[in-house]
C-alpha cells in the first residue's frame, strides 16, 4: 500500500448561505493507497461529509481536487459507491430487486442475466442476507437493511467505498455484529474505504489511519494518527489491548483537549470511561434508517 491510489489535493470549499459566503474547508490533503481503510473523525460541523461528498463528487471543491486512480473526479459515479446513515431501499422491491438496480445499472452490458443473478446473489452471500432474498424492507430488521445495502454498493464493485456513519443508527449489538462483517469483507476483498464515525472505539478497531478533523469553519485535517493493530483483528481481545487503548486516548486527546475547548459540546463522540469494543447486551429496536446509496446531511 504504498503508491497512491486516491489523492485529495488543496481541497477547500464555500457555500453560499444567502448572500454570504460560509468557508466549510479549507486546504484538505490526504493520500489513500489502494485497499486502505480510512476513518474520518471530528466533531459535528467539521465537514467530514463535505469531504467525503467531494470525493463522491456530489460536491464540487472552489479549489483543489480529487484524482482517483490517474483520472479527477468531477461528478458521481460507480466506481464510487457510497452507505449513507439512512438507507433508500425502494419499499415495494424485495431485497435481490434492490441489489439488482444496482448490478444492472453498472452491468447490463458487460454480464449476461444469468451472470448478473449469480452476482447478486454472491453479494448479498457476503452480507449473510440470501436467506432474505424475497423479503420487502419493511419485513427486515434495521441491521438488515444496513447489510442490503451494503451489497448493493459492494455488487457495483467500486474502486472506492464511502460510508457515512453506516451503523450509527444501530443498536450496540447490532453494530459490533456489522463491524465484524465490514472487516471480513474487507479482508477478503481488499476494498478501499473511506468511512465517516463519531465512535472512537469504532475507528480505531477498523481502520489503517484515522484521521481527525479541526472544527469549522475553515476545517481541515488537524492530525492523522497510523493504527498499526495486527489483523485479523479480534474485539474481545483488544478491548484491554495496550496499545488500543494509547491509540484510543491519543484519538480522544485531539478531540476533547486540543478540539474540545472550540467546540460547545462533546456529546457527538461516542465513547466512555473504558474501551468498550465488545458491546453490552442492549434490547431489541429498528432504528431510524440505515446506510445505502442516497444522500448525507452533513454539510460542514
């Protein structure tokens, strides 16, 4: 992972907020290699959607770029695929139609109906969600919904995966479950990740740098910090890890100590007294929405 696969340059943003202007970013720089996996972290309104939306070119950047792979990035695409927090599952297609929208969009050219129905189902294989294959969404739970689409994105088979706070809406149970599932898959399959967490537990177990976002306006990236945890990476046995717990305190020390004092409140960053990476057992709930392809909210 040492050439450079996708390349944020220079990257600052405006918007206009009727009539004046408002600064979200400001000369964002980062490298990502190939099958890396990225979590962006900082407190609410530090624009880590705005990057990630720049990169999924849902946004334009007023200066700087993105280059991913040789080529910039100037509008959406399926080689980016992005998990949003709220899913948008059609409600009146089953869970293999939802996928196949997906899959026949990128691949009705180049795949046969019978390659593409084995694709689907292949994907939806990875998510351990064949069993649902015919099931509406409203007949599945919210983690359920989280794994379709999921699928979804991975039958695109993107260079680039961004998620924006794709478990957030789950229950503890739930999302360690779908933790787990993101790290197989992405050891199996080598994908690059970008992905958006307020939960420092959470970025530390999954990612290869994380990097953490200064507060707004003018945002831009404060610190990256390497995790170097072996993988396979095993929750119970890293919860009293030392050196999970240094990365960990060196996450919480840039947010609270050297962000903490510019921001009103702290409460959007998950976390507690101790590590808390194997969940406790918490009562069953379908939450408001899970990720899928759609649209962020964050606009700072």
């Amino acid at each position: 992972m040492s050439m450079t696969y996708l390349d944020i340059t220079g990257v600052g943003i405006e918007f206009d907020t009727g009539g004046s202007k408002f600064r979200a970013l400001q000369n964002v720089n980062l490298k990502m290699s190939k099958g890396e996996f990225i979590s962006l972290i900082g407190h609410s309104g530090c624009g880590k959607s705005t990057v990630l939306n720049i990169v999924a070119g849902l946004y334009r950047a007023t200066e700087g770029g993105v280059v991913l792979e040789g080529t910039e990035v100037t509008e959406p695409g399926p080689d980016r695929a992005v998990v949003f927090q709220n899913h948008s599952l059609m409600p009146w297609l089953s869970v293999y139609e939802n996928v196949a929208l997906a899959v026949n969009q990128v691949f009705r050219r180049s795949k046969t109906r019978a390659e593409r129905r084995d694709w689907i189902e292949h994907n939806l294989r990875l998510v351990n969600m064949e069993h649902a294959m015919d099931k509406l969404p409203g007949e599945i739970s919210g983690g359920m919904k989280q794994r379709v689409g999921i699928a979804r994105c991975l039958a695109m088979q993107p260079r680039v995966l961004l998620m924006d706070e794709p478990f957030g809406a789950l229950d503890a149970l739930t999302r360690a479950q779908l933790q787990d599932s993101l790290m197989a898959i992405q050891a199996d399959l080598g994908n690059t990740v970008m992905m958006i967490t307020h939960d420092v537990d959470e970025a530390v177990l999954l990612s290869d740098r994380i990097v953490m976002m200064t507060n707004g306006p003018a945002a831009t990236i404060g610190e990256v910090l390497p995790v170097t945890l072996a993988r396979p990476r095993d929750r119970l046995a890293l919860a009293e890890d030392p050196e999970f717990v240094h990365l960990r305190q060196q996450v919480l020390e840039f947010l609270y100590a050297k962000q903490g004092s510019r921001h009103a409140s702290s409460a959007d960053v998950v976390d507690s007294a101790a590590p808390r990476l194997a969940p406790v057992a918490a009562p069953e709930r379908l939450p408001a929405g899970s990720g899928d392809l759609g649209s962020g909210s964050e606009a700072a």
